[in-house]
C-alpha cells in the first residue's frame, strides 16, 4: 500500500515539473566554453566585470555569477549552431552557395568521415560567442560612460538600486546589440 501511495506521489510530481526540466542540461563544454569567456571578458573588461556579474555589496561574486550565465549562453548557442547546420546539411543547394563543395568538404571530416556536422556547430557556437562577447563589452564601456554622464544617482534611478544596476544596464545594451 505504501508502495502505490509512494508511486501514485511520484506521478503527481512529475506531472507538475515542466518539461524544461527534463531538457538537455549544460554540458561540461558548455561549462567550459562559458568559463573561457568570463576569463577573457574579465581580462577585457578590467574593474567593469566586477561591477557587470557582481551581485553582492563587494561584487566578490562576480566570476561565479559571469560563468553561470555564459555557460547559459553557451548551451543554448550550442542548440541554435545545432539547428543551423543541420539545416545547412540537409540543404539541397548547399553546393551551389559553397564554391561546389558538399557540406563535407566545405567544413572536412575526420579519419570516419562523421565529424563535418561538429565541426560546423563548433564553428558556428565559436563565431555567435565571440560576437556576445563582443556586444557585451561594448555595453559595458557604453555603460561606464552613461554612469559617468547620468551620475550615481540618476543612473541607479534608471537601471535600479541594487547592487547590479551596472549589470542591469550592460545587459540591457548587450541585447539591443545583439539584436
């Protein structure tokens, strides 16, 4: 009797979790290529990423929260390359608009022949990320000098007063960026 109840519980979890919860997780390169891109973001951005990914009063968070955000970015990247170049793959003038090679030759496969379709999702994910970097440290310069315009004050009016206004304001213009 335990037993059904228990089963009976399950299924009723179950039922009530979203199917997002069952999706693809991060996979450790996605962690990987999110963590690479916080470094050179760090690097890039100077005493900006502390105060872009810091949440806390002493933004000492920063690197952890910039990883989970772009390994974030990087599945999702990783999906859309996916769709892409399957897409690519499965189309039938893909010699026409390649020089005459075949999505094999045009992107090489390995000693198998199996790795064409990875290594254009490789190249794919590699060419959107640099381009949110890029975007995003834009955002972040743009951001500085609007703080610097705007003052403490009135820039906290606009993006809020918590400690992640800054963020709030590179994320913001990294989007429009993007778009």
């Amino acid at each position: 009797m335990k037993l059904k109840a228990f089963l009976i519980g399950a299924c009723a979890v179950a039922a009530l979790l979203p199917a997002a919860a069952f999706a693809n997780p991060a996979t450790p390169s996605d962690k990987a290529n999110g963590a690479r891109a916080c470094k050179a973001l760090k690097t890039s951005m100077g005493a900006m990423f502390n105060a872009t990914y810091g949440t806390n009063a002493s933004k000492s968070n920063a690197m952890g929260k910039c990883v989970s955000a772009w390994t974030r970015a990087e599945h999702q990247n990783r999906h859309e390359a996916q769709a892409a170049c399957r897409a690519e793959q499965a189309d039938t003038n893909f010699a026409a608009t390649h020089d005459g090679k075949t999505f094999a030759q045009f992107y090489g496969v390995g000693k198998q022949g199996r790795n064409a379709l990875q290594r254009c999702v490789q190249a794919t994910q590699k060419t959107e990320s640099a381009a949110e970097r890029r975007a995003t440290v834009k955002a972040a310069k743009q951001c500085k000098a609007e703080r610097g315009t705007l003052g403490t004050t009135a820039f906290t009016a606009k993006y809020g007063t918590k400690a992640n206004a800054f963020g709030k304001c590179v994320s913001a213009g990294a989007k429009q960026q993007s778009s």
